[in-house]
C-alpha cells in the first residue's frame, strides 16, 4: 500500500462494461476494464497478489486497440502471472493525471500499490514479452499471488486471514488491523499478519494528515509530531526521499528526544519496503551519517 496513487474518495460511474474474456479457475478475470470507483480495488489491491498492467488510452486511437488487443492475448495466456486493467482516458481522466499521463496509449505496471515500470506509444511483441518479463522477475516472491481454486482434500485458506481482507475491502481498516492483530496473538510472528498490520497502521496513519501537514512542518522544523506527520504525508504521495529525508534530517538536528522518535518512525516507514528499494538503500545511507 505504501506509495500507492492516492484515488481515495473518487466514486464517479464507471462506463458499461465491455466484452472481456472469462475468469479463469481462480475466479479473477484475466483483463478488466477499470474505472475511477473501482481502481482501488481492480488495481491497488489486486496489485498486492500479482503485478498488474495498467492500459491507458482510448477506443478512437487505433494504436490504443491494437496494443491493448496484444496485451489482452498476453494477459489471458499468462494464465495468472499477471492482469491487465484496460483505462479509458476520457471516461476516467483523474487515473491518468494521477499517473502523469503524457500521451496515449500508455501502459504502466504496478506491484505493491506504486508504479514500477512504464511505457508510451508503441512496441513489437517481442519488446512486450521482454518489458512484462522483466516485472515479473522484479516482482518475484515479493507478492502473495492470485487466490487458487481449492482442490479436493486441499484444506482451505485461513479463515481469520479472509475475515481480516473482507475487512479491508469493505473500508473498516481498523477492524481489518484488529483481526490480524488476533492472528498475531494466536501466532506471534505470523509473516502476512505481520506485513498487513503494518501497511494498515500506516495508511490509517497517513489519511489522519491534515491536507497542509507538509507546509506546517516546513514551517515548525523543530516541532517532531508535524515532521512526523509531514513524512506520513509525503509517502503516501509517493514521495519516499522527501519523507525520508524529513526524518532523517530530525536525527541530525533535533533534541535527543526527537531524534529516537523519528529513528524509530523512519525504521518503520523502511519495513513497508523490500529492503532492497533503491529509496531504502539511499536513507539508511543518510541515517547512518546522520548518526555517527
């Protein structure tokens, strides 16, 4: 969720659906057409099991059919590795600025709710298989991958896991974070309980920030709940050097006291991403010269 392009409060009608192929066995469709009320959930969210290819054009540019017709072939035969969401650029233009659109068709991959890859215009097939190779082998064991129909004998999923994600789904992220935090004291180290109450207390956190927390903290840069705030802030809007940065320059300068609370925030912030993250390796780098 960390760096996710925040849509929230968007709940225009989506466009008739078109003609799309059939959901496969584990009842996710292949390719979807998505809309401003439904790009966190067909987007976002999906973006946590598998990567997904974000399409952005519209049905007047024949390169925008011809891209999306090949894109749509590659989605149904990569049988789960990933979906594509196809988005008209005139019915939902907010996606499109949230995402810098420039000119269409554009497609962009996202992994983990944040963008990880992107390209304009367009490429050979070949080139295609090489750029969707290239997201999966970056995004490889880092999601939890599409829910698989249940064989016969297979036990099923865990029922405390799938209450806690209806949770989420349905908005209630406080009661999404209580019952993983149950699962966690059924099971003290729980690996998925463990990530999701993490990313959910952040993104509880960083929607409570007043619309104006990064200008009140460049304003009181002594005052460490605004920085903090400030940094909260500035991830979710995918700025990940800026919020680092903020805290770090905390630890360099502030008081003792504000300097272990922003350590340990920004040690936080750190677990929302692989920490192979080229932003992770930057501010640990900044961290340990701030303190020594």
């Amino acid at each position: 969720m960390s760096g996710a392009v925040d849509l929230a409060g968007l709940a225009q009608p989506q466009r008739p659906p078109q003609e799309q192929p059939p959901a496969g066995a584990d009842g996710i469709r292949p390719v979807v057409a998505v809309g401003e009320a439904d790009f966190e959930t067909e987007v976002l969210q999906r973006s946590m099991q598998v990567p997904v290819v974000v399409s952005i054009g519209a049905a007047e540019y024949p390169q925008s059919v011809q891209l999306d017709a090949t894109l749509e072939h590659a989605a149904v035969a990569a049988a789960g590795q990933w979906v594509l969401a196809t988005v008209d650029i005139r019915s939902a233009p907010r996606i499109a600025q949230a995402f810098g659109v420039q000119s269409v068709p554009t497609v962009l991959a996202v992994a983990a709710g944040r963008p990880v890859d992107a390209f304009a215009g367009m490429i050979s097939e070949a080139e295609l298989d090489q750029w969707i190779s290239g997201i999966l082998d970056a995004t490889a064991g880092q999601l939890s991958g599409l829910p698989q129909a249940e064989e016969e004998g297979e036990p099923a999923r865990d029922p405390r896991l799938v209450a806690a994600e209806e949770l989420m789904d349905a908005g209630d992220l406080p009661g999404s974070i209580a019952a993983y935090e149950q699962v966690l004291a059924d099971e003290p180290g729980h690996g998925e309980a463990t990530a999701a109450v993490r990313q959910l207390r952040f993104l509880v956190r960083a929607q409570e920030a007043p619309g104006d927390a990064v200008a009140t903290a460049d304003a009181a840069p002594g005052e460490v709940d605004k920085q903090l705030r400030a940094a909260d802030a500035e991830l979710l809007a995918q700025q990940p050097d800026a919020a680092f940065g903020r805290l770090i320059s905390v630890v360099r300068t502030g008081a003792p006291e504000d300097k272990a609370t922003a350590r340990t925030r920004l040690l936080e912030l750190f677990d929302l991403f692989d920490p192979a993250d080229e932003h992770v390796i930057r501010a640990r780098r900044g961290l340990a010269n701030a303190m020594y």
